[in-house]
DNA sequence: ACAGAATCCGGCTTACAGACCAACTCATTT
DNA sequence: AAATGAGTTGGTCTGTAAGCCGGATTCTGT
C-alpha cells in the first residue's frame, strides 16, 4: 500500500488497482473501495472499505454548525464514490466526471495513483509535479484555520 | 549494518545488498526491504521491513491537514518501493526511476550504500562528499518549520 | 412504449516490465 | 595457481497492464 504508480484511464473512465496491491486487499476480505475528494488540493483520495467506515463517522459525527466542519463533511462525505471490487478478476474503478473533472484528470492521460499506507491519492502528473516542488496549485486552499476536532483527525 | 560501500546499478536499475548485512535480514526473519526518498536532501533510504513499519505507521497518524505533514507523508510513504528478499539467492533490488533521480544516479556509475544502524543511505558519490565537506547541495531542504508532533519522531 | 443511442461491463489478446535462474568475471585466500 | 565467494551480467519466461471488441444495460427522445 505503499509507493508512485503511474496508470491509464481508458476511454471508458476505468483504471485497474495495481496488481501489487490487490493482497492486501484480498487478505482483509475487503470488498468495497472509495474514492472522494481532497478537500485541499486537486486529487482524489481513495480508502479501502474498512478505512473509509473510520473516517467518514468520525466525520460525521463532528459538531455541525461549525461552517468548516461542514465544508469538509461536503466536499467528503458529499462526493464519496462507492465501488465494488471484483476480488477474482482485475479490479476495476470507474471514475464519476465530477471526480475527474476536480482532480483535473484527462481521458487517456498518464495520472499518478500514489500509495500512502491506509489510503491512495490520486493526482494529475503536472499539478503533482509542481506540488512536488514547492509550486503553488491554483485550486489548492491555504491557511484553513481548523477547530479542534479536526486538528486530532487523520484523513 | 555500519559502515561504508561502493555499489553499482547495472543497466537493469538493480543493485544487490552487500552480502555482509545479509545474515542481519536473515536472521531476525526479515522478509522484506523498502527504499524511500530521504525528505531534505538528494539521498535514499533503506529500511528493513520491520523498522519500516514503524516508521510509516508514525507518520500516517499524524494530524492530516497541515501542509508540512502532507508533504512529509508524500516523499517518504508516497515513494516508498516495497521489495521481497528472497532468502536463498542474492538480494537483488530494483530501483524504480522516480527514486533514481531523486538521489541523482545515473546507471554505470558507483555510488555509496552507508550503514547508520538500523537503515542505510544511498547517495551519489559526489553529493556525499560535497556534503561531508561542508558544501551546501542544490536541492536540499533548510529551515523547515516542523510542528511538534515531528520533531519527536526519527527517520 | 419503443427504437436508437449512449454508456457500462466483461472477455480476449498482445506487448513488455520485472522476477527468476544461471553463468561469468574478478578478488581474495590458502 | 586453484578454489571459493562476491558482484555483476544476461537470457528466458511469467504475469500484468492496457487496448480492443462485442454484448448488455440504461438513457433519451419521439
């Protein structure tokens, strides 16, 4: 679950998990994957079915009125994609236009699907690239100030 | 698992583990053998697979939104290369390009792997020695503000 | 309600990276 | 100088990724 792959979008908006992983899958007896938005920076997130059942109710279940709390249990929980793995054959992710269109990810392109342990991000060569290097991404959100509740979280 | 070797990456991007610390992995069972990028300067390291765990479990924990955690979390666990050893052979590891560049090596030329302990250090010869003169590289990170929950961890 | 179109999904095929295995060279020791 | 062990190289073969294709399902407009 760990490392820089890069990886294909076919026409038909799919990609496959790299095969490497698919153990790690396959040995917890996961069987759903979720992909959402990063609520900072242009990619996609995407969290094995246990992983996501910890963050999403943690999420949820932070006080509601604080305007914060409330644009990250948007951009989140309002975006998650749900996908069912076929445990057997390639497991195959079909990624919904709102997805792409946010973390900037054209038909046909080469894009990063980058491991970190208990989650995968997802990310447009170019933007990663600069991010990489100390650049500062258009759509990325700086200086959010955060309540206290979120500060003890890890997404 | 001290000490100072010249290696080679042959035209396949692969080197081997000099044979004196392979009785180290074998005998604490160590089945496998990560690379990652080192986060301030232009150099690798090596894990076994147990000290990697540790490691990267710290580091996938800490808090989610700050920046500087981020971007710590995607040059170490984001790059992370995970390697099976196998026991009866010679150990050989494949060096993916990303990895390669970073630590500057280009194929056919020596480098040095150096033992610190529990994890060793790749590093292209010339940078070693700018570095251990004094000389300040290119691409090294200075002064970087780390939060509290960092400073109390080790690499 | 129906036909046509667009989208979705699985199977098949091919090219290639990486794992495995084996051999060769060089250095060191006896 | 022969033998052993280490490092390095090279060939082969398997498994994976990704393109292609056809069938199924859903959507849309009439």
């Amino acid at each position: 679950m760990f490392g820089y792959n890069t990886i294909s979008i076919d026409q038909k908006h799919r990609f496959s998990i790299p095969a490497k992983y698919r153990a790690d899958f396959l040995k917890t007896n996961e069987t759903e994957l979720v992909v959402t938005k990063d609520p900072q920076y242009p990619s996609l997130k995407v969290y094995k079915g246990s992983e996501w059942k910890n963050i999403s109710s943690k999420l949820q279940s932070l006080q509601g009125l604080d305007p914060i709390v409330r644009n990250l249990q948007w951009t989140i929980l309002g975006n998650a994609s749900v996908t069912d793995l076929d445990p057997s054959g390639r497991m195959l992710v079909l990624l919904p236009e709102e997805l792409r269109n946010y973390a900037e990810l054209d038909n046909d392109n080469k894009f990063l699907f980058i491991g970190m342990g208990n989650k995968f991000e997802i990310w447009n060569t170019d933007n990663w690239n600069l991010r990489q290097t100390g650049g500062t991404l258009a759509t990325e959100i700086l200086d959010v100030v955060l309540p206290i509740s979120i500060k003890e979280m890890s997404f």
